[in-house]
C-alpha cells in the first residue's frame, strides 16, 4: 500500500476519533456531562493518530515532488 494512502487513512481515522471524543457529549454518546478519562483518552489516540497521519501525507508528497 503506497504511503500517500495509508497516510490519508490514518488521518481520516484519526480525525474522527478525535471529534467522536471531543464532542460525545453533545452528541449523546458521553457516559457523563464532564469530559471523561475515556473521552480524554480517545482524544490523545485521535490527535496522535491525525498527526501521525499528516506526518505520513506530508512526507509521501514531499518524496514524490
């Protein structure tokens, strides 16, 4: 699988965990109205995973040029 690709699918991946996290609780899916350890969890794993993501994108297309 090419970089590029694996890049952009971490990324999408990560993005929506870290919204799904950051937002359950608007979004009804929160086990508690406080930001909880699992939504903090689930948003340190969605950020690293988005930035790991761009880092693999970015890279991919700063070979190819």
């Amino acid at each position: 699988m090419d970089k590029m690709i694996l890049g952009a699918i971490v990324l999408i991946i990560g993005i929506a965990i870290l919204v799904e996290s950051l937002f359950a609780d608007g979004i009804g899916i929160g086990a508690n109205p406080a930001f909880g350890s699992n939504q903090l969890i689930g948003s340190i794993v969605g950020g690293l995973l988005t930035a790991t993501g761009l880092y693999l994108v970015l890279k991919s297309k700063s070979k190819s040029e």
